[in-house]
C-alpha cells in the first residue's frame, strides 16, 4: 500500500485538495492520511478534520507529500523544512498549492525548480527566495518531482501531480480529469455516463 | 448569525461542498455547520471528519440545508425526510448534489420541482418519484427553493445555491465563481491578482 500525506494546518483551504484525495483514496494501492501540528484542525469551510498523524509521528515511508494551502502557512518548523527538502533532494514526489507554495518560496525549498504560485509580489522579501525568474504565471508547473499551482487550480494540480506518479496511463487519467472539468452531459455524450 | 448546515455521511465526496461551504464560512453573516448520523464520518478521500450536529439534536433555526452526496445515501430516516420535507413545503432553502439527490428522488421529495442529477437511470424503480419529465439534462437546476445538481457540478451548485439565498449582488458573485472557473492568471488580467 502507497502511502499520500496531506499535511494540512487551520484554516487549510477545503477545495484544494478533494479531486486528488478522492482519487488516490479510492485506489486499492493507494492511502489517504493527513498530518499536521496539532489533533485536529478547521478548514475554511467550518470543517473540523482529525489528523492521523503529529509532524514528529509520521510514517517513514511516504509516497506523496501535498501540502495544502490555507491561511496559516506562515510557520516555522523545522521537521518540516527538513522533511521537504529532504523529500526534493532525493527525488520524492511533492506537490504545493496557494499558502503552501508561499512556505516553500519563504524557506528556500524552490530553489533549482520551476514552479508557480498565487503571487510573486508576496516573496519579494525573502531572502531565500533566489529563482524568481524561474516562476511562470501559469495554473500549475511540474518540475522534476515538485507540483506547485496557484490556490484556483485544485483540478490542474490534481492532474499534474497524478502524472507525477503515474498513477494512470494517461489515455486513462484525460477522461478522468475532464469530468470534473467539463459540462457533465457533455461529458456523458463522450464517454457515457460514469453513474 | 445565520447557519449553514452540510448533511454529510460517511464516504461523502469531498470535492461537492468546498467551494460553497468556505464561501458561506469566511462571510461574517453566516456560519457552517456539519450534521449527520454519527460523531464522525470518513470522506472518500480519507478525511476524518468531527460531526458539529447528529440528526435530532439540529437548532431550530437553520436558514440553509445543503445535502452533499457521497456513497451511503441509501438511508431510511424518518426525521431527515421530515426536516427536507418541512423546508420544502415552508419554502426554505435546500440544496443537494449527486448521491443526495438520489435520495431525494427516492423519498419524493423532488415532487413538483424542476430537478437534476447525475443519472435518471438509477431512479426508475423509485416509486416516489413521479415527475421524470421534470428533469433536466443540466449541470444544475434551481427551482424555487431547491437546487440541485449531479456530482460534477461543485461550481454551478456553488453559485445556483449562493444566489437562491443571495448572498452577494449578482454582480460580486460573478467574479467570485469566475476565480475557480478560469485560468488563473486570465483571471488576473481582468481583474487584478486577489491574493
């Protein structure tokens, strides 16, 4: 069984990470946890969410790390930091999105890769921020085994970071995403209704 | 203070509510609560999720009843129908997507109303339900005060539901539901980054 931790903190922002946790969640191979500072958490939306794992308790092996935005990423950790950089450093899958990606700018973490976010304006004074002219305006970048996208992109980042690891061909992962990205009798018309 | 309640169940889809549930939230008029059958349930995506209301201990007041679907709507509850019912008939505002819907075409409570879903098919051994020719091939259907809309749809059943209760002029909601509906960084140029 693949393991994908969805590091989330208060106030994370609910629509960002569903299209991916569903998808992996419901793959035989694949286990949805969530990790955080703290036993429970509330998402934007009002949800309170129980977290499976404490920062210092996580599993050894981790398959995908997603980091899921939100209003409280300004944190300092550094088991965090160490986990991330660690994770790019030896070619583990990590994906970014919103708040999340403004942490990785704050700390230095997307140095060497391209990547995306909601706003360069936000980094221009951190001082480990040092490839700005690798940031491209667009929903989603993969670089190498690093996802980032902007806070709007749920469905983008959902479909870069299932490429990333290649959870279906990708004949198999188009419709799939389309679903959720077209007008649904449209999309039955195409590939028949999925209900 | 005005109160959202989000009906959920265990295996509930993640991806229907959020875009509504965080837009209701983050408003200072109104709050979002969770109710179901159990203290906690699990969503498809593994997210563990602490129940705010169980079914007979809701407040009086409940200014908006959103169903979210999800894999267990296959439920007999006479106090759930009784609350739809009431609303319904006293017109008050619900909304349901996907596998909600399914229950409420099996309960007859789409009776009257213009009504989506994600799939007729699954309705024609409903006996309750008599008004097929009621049902529009749509992404989501208003009517009066019932939204409903299939499982694809978390976007237009965000904007159908927060126009029912009018939540913002229809000229501040446009751009709201535009920011998760486009590119980004078009999005941007039009107008302006809201990060």
């Amino acid at each position: 069984m693949k393991t994908a931790i969805f590091f989330i903190l208060n106030e994370y922002a609910d629509w960002k990470g569903p299209y991916l946790s569903s998808q992996l969640n419901q793959n035989s191979e694949w286990t949805v946890k969530t990790a955080s500072f703290s036993d429970e958490v509330t998402s934007i939306g009002g949800f309170k969410t129980i977290i499976d794992y404490q920062i210092d308790e996580l599993p050894e092996k981790i398959d995908l790390l997603i980091l899921i935005g939100g209003n409280s990423w300004d944190v300092k950790n550094e088991t965090l930091r160490k986990l991330i950089s660690d994770r790019l450093k030896s070619d583990q899958p990590v994906g970014a999105i919103c708040g999340a990606v403004d942490y990785l700018a704050k700390n230095g973490l997307l140095s060497g890769y391209q990547h995306t976010g909601n706003s360069q304006a936000i980094w221009k004074n951190y001082s480990e921020y040092n490839n700005p002219d690798q940031f491209l305006p667009q929903q989603v970048v993969s670089d190498r085994n690093l996802v980032t996208a902007n806070g709007t992109a749920a469905l983008d980042f959902t479909e870069a970071v299932l490429k990333l690891i290649q959870f279906l061909p990708d004949k198999q992962l188009k419709p799939l995403i389309e679903l959720y990205d077209n007008v649904f009798y449209e999309y039955c018309k195409k590939y028949g209704n999925p209900f």
